[in-house]
C-alpha cells in the first residue's frame, strides 16, 4: 500500500527528504525485516499471553518418550502471529501488483486457514469433552482429517503450479547469443568480466537449481519428445509436491503433534 503511495507521489511530482528511498527494494526489505520483527516481538507476547489466559494451550498425547511434556501448554493458534508478520509488511512495503507477492499472500492465507480450522477444532473436542466432565486426551481425529489438510495443500500445489505455467508475467532472464527466443519481451545488456553479455525475458520452463549444467533444470526434458506438450502436468505436479513436503517438514521432523 505504501510504495503504491509513494509511487503516486513521484507521478505527481511530489517531493520530501526520504521519498526516494522507498523506490529501493533493499530499502523495503529492511523496513519489512524490522516491522515484522516488532510485530513478533510486541504482539507475539501480548497474543501468547491471552491464549495462556485462555487456557487455549496443546495437550500433548502420552507416546512414552523423554521430553514429551514440555510441549504441553504451547499456545494453540499461535501461527496467528507468523502469519501477522508475514502478511502486515507485505501489505504495507511491497508492489502488491506482481504475481509472485500475491501468490504467496494467497498461499499464506490459505494454508493459515488450514491450521486455524485444525487447532479450533481440536479446542472444541477440549471444550466438549470438559463440558461432560470427562478427561480429556488428545487423539488424531480431534482436528481436521489429515487427508483433507493434504487435500488443501495439493490444492493449493495446483493453483501456483497453474499460474506460474500459463500467467504471462512469470518470465525469466536468460543469456542469449544472435537472435532472441521468440516471445521475448525486453532485452538488457550487461558487462560481466569485461564483456558484453546479452539477457532476454523469456516464458520458459526452467528452474535455477545447483548441481547441474549452467544451474538450470527444465522439466521437459523430463519427458519424451512426444509428450512435451504436457509438461504442464509434471510441473505442476512438482510444485504440489514441494508445498506439501514443506508445509509438513516441520511436522516430520518434530514428531509430536507438529509442535516444533
């Protein structure tokens, strides 16, 4: 909100000591960095404190092992506060015009929503089973079915897969020499070790990775030549796979209750 702000300032020509500073990314990300910081820090305590107040705390399930009862009492819902420190910044300080930011504000809601869903279920079996006087254990059906938590990631593994396939703002720059790729859109030139490199923004399906030729993978060749016209298919499939696999790493590596 602010840089679209700060950038109807400059087409008005309206001018302040600082004004230009907001053009800089790096200067975004540093305000970012801090505001997101003082929101996990300010709020994060305030909010932590109410749902202790609240008695809105995890109930650890007794699976025998060393340390386990430590995390009893962990405030449910407390992602509320990542997810502030997440989306508050983005609104506030980045260009909120560009696919990748809202496709990531959208990915954050969605999977919050998810975990939000989860944690007041398992607070209403808490409640109930408080409210009929008999001890409460936590056990896995208290929250959201677990095949419909991976239904909600692989859903949302298909819609950024889609958009980042077939929206024709996600482009990347490569090097070219002679005639540029068909379909580019704005080619720059720069120096690097003294020579004239040449990068065009193309529409193509590769990713920068380590540990292959030139640090870049493309999924078609994945596939036969027969079948490259699908290469949707697979990189859509990749993306699913990657969401679901971090969206649970945590949970993985933990090994109680996704409490880590």
């Amino acid at each position: 909100m602010l840089y679209h702000l700060f950038d109807w300032f400059n087409k008005e020509d309206i001018n302040f000591p600082g004004s230009e500073l907001y053009r800089f990314i790096t200067f975004r990300v540093l305000l970012a960095m801090l505001l997101s910081l003082t929101i996990t820090l300010l709020y994060g305590k305030r909010l932590i404190r109410i749902l202790q107040k609240k008695l809105v705390g995890e109930t650890v399930r007794d699976l025998g092992l060393a340390g386990e009862q430590a995390k009893k009492g962990t405030p449910t819902m407390g992602g509320i506060i990542i997810i502030m420190g997440i989306i508050i910044p983005t609104l506030l300080l980045a260009k909120l015009n560009t696919v990748y930011i809202i496709l990531m504000l959208v990915a954050t809601v969605w999977l919050g929503i998810i975990g939000f869903v989860d944690d007041y279920l398992k607070l209403r079996a808490k409640r109930i089973a408080q409210q009929q006087g008999a001890a409460y254990k936590k056990g896995d059906k208290d929250g959201l079915a677990g095949w419909f938590k991976i239904l909600g990631q692989v859903g949302l593994g298909i819609l950024v897969g889609a958009v980042l396939y077939f929206n024709s703002d996600v482009k990347i720059w490569r090097e070219y020499r002679g005639t540029p790729p068909a379909g580019s859109t704005t080619i720059i030139t720069k120096q690097v070790n003294g020579q004239d490199k040449h990068f065009v923004e193309t529409k193509e399906v590769i990713t920068t990775i380590p540990f292959v030729k030139n640090h870049e993978f493309n999924y078609t060749k994945l596939l036969p030549a027969s079948l490259r016209q699908y290469s949707w298919i697979l990189y859509i499939l990749v993306v699913i796979f990657i969401i679901t696999a971090v969206s649970n790493g945590s949970n993985i590596t933990d090994g109680l209750d996704g409490l880590a």
